[in-house]
C-alpha cells in the first residue's frame, strides 16, 4: 500500500474526490460569489481541458457570441498536454488540470499572464509549505528540484474586431497515486509531509488554486515581476543551457526584465531570451 513520508496510508487518509463535490465548493465561495463573471465546467473525465476549453471558444467566436470567462475543471485527464505538445500525466483525483479562458484587453497583459499565473501558483502553494515552492523558467513549479506543476498558455486571437482571449492551462501534483511517481517529480501531501506539514483537502485546494489564479490573471496590482524574480529558482551566476527549437544556448543567469524574460550572459555578449526550455540547472 502507498504511503505517505509520515508512514500513514495515502488511501485512507485521501478519500477520492468527487465532480459533486467540487461543485459545491466551488458555489461556496469564487464560483457562488455576488458579481463573479467566471463560469465553472467541471468533469470527472475528459480527454483535456486545454481541448474542451478551446473548442468552446472556438464555438462562441464561430457564432459571434461573446462568452463570459470560464474554467474547464477534470479530475482526470486521458489526453493533457504540457508546453511543446508533450503529455501530461492526469491520474483520477491526483492533481489540479484546469484551463482558464479569459478575455486579454492588450498584448502586454498576454505577455504578463504566464508571469501572474507562475506567481499565484507559487505562493499558493507555500500557504502549505512555506517558502520550499519555487518557479523554473519559464513556468514550471518546483519543489526541492522535482517539478510540482506545469503552465500553459495559448493565445486565441480571433479576426478584428473581435476579442483576444487567453486560455490558461494548469497541471498541478496534488498526490503520488498508488499507480507510481514520475521522475524527478513531486506532490503537494508529498513535499507537505516532508516538512512536517498536513496538505489541505484535495477540493479545497483545487477551489482556492482557481481562485487565486483568477485574481492574478484579473488582478490591476503592479509588481508581478518582482514577486516572479523572488520566488525564481534560478539566482545570479547560475550556469544554464537551454533549448530554442532545433537550438542549445549556455550561459550564465543574469535576473529577468520587467516582463519575465530572462536575460543569460554567454560568450557571446548578453542574450534576452523569450521563450525555451531550460534543461540543465
């Protein structure tokens, strides 16, 4: 039987979650609240939310409604996708997989998003662990070096003069199931347990996560990208090498720009990088 680092059986002390229950939580509190514009579409299985999200959309702008945002929740995915179309391990009632649509008022918010949504997942998450929750460039969140969590956000920008929206995807561990662990990965009763802590119940903690990535994509406080450089992993001096399509770059890590770009110092002189993935750290 899996267990927890505290010795205590996970399948007893985890009972699995229901759709039923996520709906009345959700009612409870962002999804009940006065005024909230935000829809909630919850399933206990679905091939992906980034899927789902996307065709719903597509639909409202085919026929020229304009939707209110919206929340794509599954307790399971059979077909989630992380960056660069790789898969997303989305076990039943083992993590958060959401897509948030929402519409973008300009590019600059498009450009902040990913930056936002890493915070509001980063501190989120350290509520229960404190400060052991941190975000690899560009958007993946790590604990103790094993990945939590994963980012995705597709830009849909329809023909003027109708609206650009964003679709937020989220991939986040919140057990080890029974089934095994991936690699150099981690979940949150997991690194809870490490650190002498109790996770919060698995729907709570799927309410509150959408919740604050709610009020950071709408959010008009300044400062996010100095909250992303406080919570980043990666600190001055650090040797990096990175993919850039077909490309590696190496260098050194240099601090971010205001937008979250990172900026890497190779033999080359200074280079500001936009996009990528960091592989070696």
């Amino acid at each position: 039987m899996e267990k927890d680092l505290t010795g205590a059986p996970l399948t007893a002390q985890r009972p699995a979650p229901t759709v039923e229950a996520l709906c009345q939580e959700w009612q409870r509190g962002l999804g009940g609240a006065p005024g909230t514009p935000l829809g909630g579409i919850f399933h206990s299985r679905i091939d992906s939310t980034q899927r789902l999200a996307r065709t719903l959309l597509d639909q409202c702008v085919h026929e020229d409604e304009g939707p209110l945002p919206f929340v794509v929740v599954a307790l399971e995915q059979q077909a989630g996708r992380g960056r660069e179309g790789r898969s997303w391990w989305s076990p039943a009632g083992a993590g958060l997989y959401a897509s948030l649509v929402l519409p973008v008022p300009d590019r600059e918010r498009l450009q902040d998003l990913p930056v936002r949504v890493a915070v509001a997942l980063a501190e989120y998450v350290n509520r229960t662990l404190g400060d052991g929750c941190r975000i690899k460039w560009p958007n993946d969140l790590v604990v103790d070096r094993e990945k939590l969590g994963g980012i995705l956000v597709d830009a849909v920008t329809p023909a003027p003069p109708a609206d650009s929206w964003a679709i937020v995807g989220v991939g986040l561990n919140y057990l080890v199931p029974i089934s095994g662990r991936l690699e150099n990965a981690t979940a949150l009763v997991e690194a809870s347990a490490s650190r002498g802590k109790a996770a919060p119940d698995f729907v709570p903690f799927v309410i509150g996560a959408l919740t604050a990535l709610w009020n950071a994509a709408t959010s008009e406080e300044s400062g996010w990208g100095d909250r992303y450089a406080h919570l980043a992993v990666h600190k001055p001096g650090d040797r990096l090498r990175f993919r850039l399509g077909a490309e590696e770059v190496e260098g050194t890590f240099a601090g971010f720009d205001a937008r979250g770009f990172l900026r890497l110092t190779t033999a080359d002189g200074e280079r500001q990088v936009r996009s990528g993935e960091v592989f070696s750290w």
